[in-house]
C-alpha cells in the first residue's frame, strides 16, 4: 500500500471576533485501505485575545506508513467590535436659558484597544450650545478604535427659558386732554407689552430687543381716571408673564373751562389799567390785545386763577381803543372760549378853555362867562 490518505476539511476558513473561542470543525479521512484512521489536528497557534491570522494544521498517517498531504485552515482574528461611550450625567440635560451650559464629557471602553481611544464631540444642529436663546440640541460623542470601528452616545439638551420678566416701567401724563395719550418705559428686550385700563385690554407693543424701551398710545376716549398697568411677555415663551408694572394715574379732561369774565375801565387815562373777573380754578388766563389771539393778537400776559379770580394789570396800552380779550386754559390744556372787554386809553390833556365875558359889570352877583373848551370835558 503506498496510496497516501486524503483529509478533507469540514466548512472553510474561519473569521472569528478577538475574545471569543475558536471551536474546531474538523475534518475528514479516506484512504484506499485503512477505514479507522483518525485526523490530527494542532490548533496551538491560535491566540483568541489577539489580532492576527492563524493556521491550523491537519495530517493524517496510514497503517502503511503513507503520510497524508497536510491541509491548513486559515484562522483570522478580528475586532468588528465598536468602543462603548458611556455620558457622563444625564443623557437629557435642561438648562435655564441665560444660564451657562458645561460640558459632562463621557468616558470610552473598548474590548481590545486600551489607547488611542479619543471622544470627539459633535453638537447639532449650531456647532455649540446657544444659551441665549430657547432651543434642542443634539451633543454626539463618538470615539474610533484601531480597527476603525466607531461608537457613538449622544446627549439632549434642552434651553428653555422658565423665568418671567421683570415687570416694566410705564411712565405718561397725569393729567392730558388727549384721549390717546403716549405712554412709554422699559422691559425685558423684546418682550410684548401688554397694557391694561383696571381690567380692560387696551392693547400691546414690542420692547426695543436691545434697549427694552417701548412707546404706546393708549386708547382711553372716557373722562376721568384712568388706571393703566402694563406687563411682559416673554418673547421666547408665553407662559412666562411678568407680574403688572406699579399702576400709572391718567385722568382724560378734554372738557374746555367756561369763558373768564373781564371787568375793568372803559376809559382811563392810565395806560396800564387793572382788569379783574374770574376763571375756572387752577386755570390760566391768558390776555391779548386784539381778538384773534392765533392771528396776530398781541400778547399781554397771563394770570393764574388760583382760587377762581383773578386780577391782571395790563402792560404800556398806547391811546386809542383797544379789545382785550382773554381766553382760560384748565391744568389739561383745554382752552375755553373767549371774552371781550374793550378799554379806551386817552392820556393827553385837553387843550385849555377860551373864555370871554365882560371886562367891567354893573352885576356883582351874576355874572356871565362864555368860552370853548374840549368836547365833552369838564370846565
């Protein structure tokens, strides 16, 4: 018998992951005349805990002596095995909008390589957590091994902005005759103010988004007092709602003050005469010479009605006739309709009497003077 056995493998060559265990397949063995022989096999080079390709060597050798031709089965170690990243914290993390956000990190285990195991940190969808403003974010870690096997652990986080605004500042007018006063102040920058009369809406502006300020005409046509609050609104979330700003006293008056009365001389030889007469309290009489005060009426001056009278000295009239008129101006502004009075101002002297009557009488006790003297004067 010189015929030589032949082995014949059981499956193929082997891809097995590093750390695992190798289980042998085996083969089998013919031979022309032998039917119990037995294939060796030496699987010694194989090393599980490392990367590599290894062979594993069957023979066989008959009763005749006749070897059998060697087979290999090739044997590679591999790592498909991708590096575990494990956070640090929380994998959902929420933040106060305007706070700051410091970053966890995490930390990365592999099932073979002990170095070289960077985490990068990828944060979506802006490149960096933005504080300023609400929004998610996406935070992913991902670390790569030797074999280029990638891991990946992300982390959400959330900005939400849960504070309210201060409440704002709201200045205007205490006292207007205008049914829409202007009402300004300061708030949260781009905030939404919304202002109230008691409880009534009247309406809402934008703050300035750097400065805060605000500028907003209210829509109060009823006389009276009028108590206007405002609050904010928080522009990234509506929830957040200022308490009411400290409440702003408007009292509307669009009502004029009656007409004053004016008293005085109709004729005087002084050319400052006094007028006197009354007017709503607390308003202000103003006086022109002429009566059309918006149409080149001069103005005189003005007098304050302090308990509801007045006394007014008129300033260098020249002779002649002159209509002073006087109109009254409540705290409002509302200014009343007006009054006429008309003063003469005559400062020559009349020129003197001629006089005639006889040189020498026989009339001790009546005698009779003639003459001419200014019309209307008294001799």
């Amino acid at each position: 018998d010189t015929t030589p056995p032949v082995i014949t493998l059981t499956g193929d060559d082997v891809t097995l992951e590093v750390g695992g265990s190798y289980d042998e397949q085996g083969g089998t063995i013919s031979d022309n005349y032998d039917t119990n022989l037995t294939v060796t096999i030496d699987s010694s080079a194989v090393n599980m805990s490392a990367l590599d390709s290894y062979s594993v060597i069957y023979s066989a050798t008959d009763s005749s002596g006749n070897k059998a031709v060697e087979v290999t089965r090739t044997v590679t170690v591999v790592d498909n095995t991708p590096p575990v990243v494990t956070l640090v914290g929380n994998a959902e993390v929420t933040i106060e909008m305007g706070s700051t956000y410091t970053e966890q990190g995490a930390t990365v285990s592999d099932n073979y390589y002990t170095t070289g195991l960077d985490v990068d940190v990828t944060v979506t969808p802006t490149g960096a957590v933005n504080t300023s403003t609400e929004g998610t974010y996406e935070i992913t870690y991902s670390a790569m091994d030797g074999s280029q096997n990638e891991g990946t652990a992300t982390r959400t986080v959330i900005v939400k902005d849960t504070i309210a605004p201060a409440a704002p500042t709201l200045t205007g007018p205490d006292l207007t005759n205008s049914t829409t006063p202007v009402l300004t102040g300061t708030a949260e920058p781009g905030s939404t103010v919304k202002f109230y009369d008691g409880g009534i809406y009247l309406g809402m502006t934008a703050a300035d988004s750097v400065s805060g300020s605000f500028s907003f005409t209210a829509p109060v046509p009823a006389q009276g007092s009028h108590i206007i609050t405002a609050t904010a609104t928080d522009a990234a979330n509506t929830n957040n709602v200022s308490v009411a700003s400290t409440p702003l006293t408007v009292v509307v008056d669009t009502e004029a003050p009656a007409a004053p009365t004016l008293t005085g001389p109709s004729l005087t030889n002084s050319p400052t005469p006094t007028l006197t007469g009354t007017a709503e309290a607390g308003s202000t009489v103003i006086f022109y010479d002429g009566e059309n005060f918006s149409d080149g009426g001069f103005f005189l001056g003005m007098k304050e009605a302090d308990s509801g009278s007045f006394s007014f000295t008129v300033p260098n009239l020249s002779d002649g006739s002159h209509d002073i008129m006087a109109v009254a101006t409540d705290e409002a502004g509302n200014v009343s309709a007006s009054t006429i009075f008309t003063v003469m101002v005559d400062t020559t002297a009349p020129t003197a009497p001629e006089l005639t009557g006889p040189s020498l009488t026989n009339s001790p006790s009546t005698l009779t003077l003639t003459g001419t003297a200014e019309a209307g004067s008294t001799v």
